[in-house]
C-alpha cells in the first residue's frame, strides 16, 4: 500500500509503481498481483485516486474528443475515408460533415472535400475493432487551405499546446502565424514567419520535457526576430 | 589446418576460456537506443563480436489483409544475417534457418506485449544481424525488446535473452562463435523481466542442440538466467540514460 517511485521518475516496462491495488491503474500502468507495474516507457504521475504513466514515445492512436489533422485519401459514394497518421483511418459521413442537403446521386462530394485536401476534424467515435468516426460538427473543424503541415512526435502534444494553449499562443502572436496542433501530431502552419514558427515548434518539441520552456521560448523567438529584421 | 576437436585447450591453467574470460563472465556488451531514425523503435546490442541493429515499425496498417486478426495486433519477424556477417559469404535472402529464428524470436517476445491494444494492426519487428560471433538470436532478442520500448509499444516487461554452453564438459555462460561450433551443446534462453528479481522466472525461448547430462542443462539454464538479468539491468540503465538525455535538465 506503498508508492515505489517519485513523481515524474522515468520508469521502464515492468517496474513497480505501487504495492497494492487500492490505486487506479491508469494510463501506461497494469495491475497484476495486487501491485501496479509501468508497462512504456514514461515519467511516472501519481495523483488522488490513481497512477499513470505519460509515455514518451508511440504512435498516434484515436481516443474519443479529440481534434486531429488529417488528409483526405479516398472519396466514397457518401463517405471520405481520412489519414490520421495513425495505424487506423477514419471514416467522415456525409451527414457529419454538412448541414446541407446533399443528393448522393446528383452532387459530387469531391466538392466539399477532395482527395489530398488537408482537414482539421473531431473524433466522434471510436469502437472496440477502432473504426474510427469523424465529424466537422465543431466550431475548429474546417478544411485547411494553403500553409503546410509539420509532424511532430504525439507524445510532445501537449507541451507545444502548452498549458491552456499558451505555448502555442505565444509562437502565434510572435511570428504572424496560423497555428493548429492536432492531437495527433500534425501541426499545421500559415503565415509571413512560417519557416521561424516551424523552427520554433521543431524546437519545443525537442526541448519538451525541460522547465521554464515557455519563457525561454518567448526570448527565443525576439531573439530570432530582430537578427531576421537586421537581414 | 585446424585442430580436431578433442586437440583443443578450452581452458587454460588458470581456468579461463579461449578468449580469456570466466565460466561464468558473458562478453562485454554495450547497447544503444535511437539508432535509426525513421523506424517508430529501434537499438543496436554489441555482445563481444556479434552486432545486431534491432528495428520496431508499426502499429500500422498490415497489408495483405487476410493476415489481419479481429482482435489483436500481428507481429511479422524477420532476422537477417548481412552477407559480411561470417568469414564465408553468407548467401543473401531468407533461409530455413532464417525463418525458424525469426518464428522462435517471435514467440519469445509476443507474451510481452499487448497486442490486443491494437486490432487489425501489424508490427513489424527486424533483426539484422552485422556481425556474427554466435548467440545472434539471444543478442537479436535482446535488441529487439529494447526497440519496442523504444517504439512505444505497451509491454508487460522487458525480454533479454542469452545463451549458456557446454564445452570440454564444463557448463560456460554465452558462447562465442567458436566454442559454439566445436563446444558440446549451447542452449539459448530468454527471459522476462520485471523489476523485482523474484518474479521474473518466465521463459519464453529455450532451446538445445547439442549432447549433454540432465545436470549440465539445469546448470546452463541457471548460468544463462543469471546472465539474462544482468543484461535486464543494462537494458534499463540504456533506456534510463537515452531518455533522461532527452528530457534535458531539470
């Protein structure tokens, strides 16, 4: 009935977070023989009622809620099957996609989204097998024109967004540009600063997991600004 | 000309073996995590002269479908000995021996991980062999875990694997190239790790080949455990150092 490791220690798969089993195994965690074991690698976070693991490494997989970038890979009689850069495609049907009236037979869906079009959707659904649901009922959905998209590892999500999406923010209002992160690593960029904001964003990434970053970031960019403006 | 077999001195007077070390000392190992960069996961474990590059893609997308499961991810294993690995060519492409390696890695690894996590997904699992000085498959498996922790992939605990040997009768712990060829019998061993020492008593890879006493198997398979959890700790001490490099000061 004992914690075993510090908050934020690095743990690897196996190692013992917690004697007893009157702890939620959450994320990143199992519970076997009335302990909990860490089953990634990942800095270990204890709260109230429960224990995880936030890994440091993985692929993208769909959870319900969450808002990812995606390109569009194929167009169906009433569906577009979406790339979410992750080991499971996802499905937008026609009546999660448009308020309009649409006749399947007479208008062409290539006209709201094609092939290659890049799209900013929410993840409605996803079932045991993970077929995954789309829908753009969500004031950020929409289809993504111009500006490029980035990818970064899902793991370091959270830290480019920053907490309540100052990071993000902050790169925003420095460099001019658009920026959406999705939460599936693909970050989307627009604007006059774009190659600056994609430095800066390479740069959280890589420098996730240190303190004060976003102060840092913040001299980083005016730092970067002016030797810009002297050119 | 070589020596037959019995003219060979396996020990010398001080005990040690032909290239120098104890019964029970295994070659100087070091591991390396991150190698490559497009692969999700990946490691590189030195073991004396043996060099395995380990590489994890996936979960991803498995093509051709009829090979997808409803209900859990499938992991495709290839081991593969580069041509410049042994002395003669080795004729490129998968060979009898090839497959069986890579289906008994497979399997010494699948009880790990958590493949229902993933359905329909396929892992893709690599082990190329650099250089070959004997125990390629416990050294291929060792690499091999460190990349899937490396990917990401959720796992119970951490698979290292090694071999114990029988030469001139004498139980010796991971033979090399040599005493693997001439020696009496090798038998490689993998086990699963866990951070208490207790626990970790499954084995998921044995095998044997060779001649040898019921005792001389108990004590290469006591010897290969003891050298498997000496690897568990390095294992995590790479995966420790790499990742706290990563995450900066703090």
């Amino acid at each position: 009935m004992s914690r075993v490791k510090e908050d934020n220690d690095l743990v690897v798969p196996g190692d013992v977070l917690f004697n007893g089993s009157n702890l939620y195994a959450n994320q990143g965690t199992y519970e076997a023989n009335d302990k909990i074991y860490s089953e990634s690698i990942g800095v270990v976070r204890y709260s109230g009622q429960g224990v995880e693991v936030v890994p440091m490494s993985g692929r993208y997989i769909p959870e319900e809620g969450d808002v990812v970038i995606g390109e569009v890979s194929r167009v169906s009689y009433s569906r577009w099957t979406i790339d979410l850069n992750s080991p499971y495609d996802g499905t937008l049907g026609i009546s999660d996609a448009t308020e309009e009236y649409v006749d399947l037979d007479e208008d062409d869906l290539t006209d709201f989204y094609d092939v290659g079009d890049t799209v900013v959707v929410k993840i409605d659904s996803v079932s045991e097998s993970m077929d995954v649901d789309l829908s753009m009922k969500d004031r950020r959905c929409k289809k993504l024109s111009g500006g490029r998209v980035i990818e970064i590892a899902p793991a370091k999500v959270p830290r480019v967004i920053g907490k309540g999406g100052t990071m993000v923010q902050q790169v925003n209002d420095r460099t001019d540009c658009n920026i959406i992160v999705g939460q599936n690593g693909q970050v989307w960029i627009k604007g006059d600063h774009a190659n600056l904001a994609v430095r800066a964003i390479k740069k959280i990434e890589r420098e996730a997991h240190t303190q004060g970053l976003t102060d840092r970031m913040a001299e980083w960019l005016d730092d970067q600004l002016e030797k810009e403006g002297d050119r | 000309m070589t020596a037959s077999k019995e003219d060979i001195e396996w020990f010398d007077e001080e005990g040690k073996r032909v290239d120098g070390r104890e019964k029970d000392e295994y070659r100087d190992t070091t591991m390396e995590i991150g190698v490559l960069d497009e692969a999700d996961g990946s490691a590189m474990v030195e073991c004396g002269n043996t060099r395995v590059v380990a590489s994890v893609f996936g979960p991803q997308d498995l093509h051709p479908k009829h090979l997808q499961e409803s209900d859990r991810a499938v992991i495709k294993m290839r081991y593969n000995m580069a041509p410049f690995s042994v002395d003669d060519r080795m004729r490129p492409g998968p060979n009898r021996r090839a497959k069986e390696i890579g289906l008994v890695a497979k399997r010494a690894l699948e009880p790990v991980l958590e493949l229902e996590r993933f359905p329909q997904a396929g892992i893709d699992i690599s082990m190329e062999i650099l250089e070959s000085d004997g125990g390629t498959r416990v050294t291929g498996i060792t690499a091999a875990s460190l990349a899937l922790a490396d990917a990401g992939i959720p796992m119970k605990g951490m698979v290292s694997a090694m071999a114990a040997g029988v030469v001139d009768d004498t139980p010796v712990l991971d033979v090399n190239g040599k005493e693997d060829k001439e020696g009496n019998a090798d038998i490689p061993v993998a086990v699963i790790n866990y951070e208490d020492e207790e626990e970790s008593d499954e084995i998921t890879l044995l095998q044997m080949d060779g001649d040898l006493t019921q005792e001389q198997v108990d004590d290469c398979i006591s010897l290969a455990k003891r050298g498997c959890r000496d690897l568990y700790e390095e294992q995590k001490q790479t995966v420790v150092e790499n990742y706290e490099a990563i995450r900066g000061e703090e």
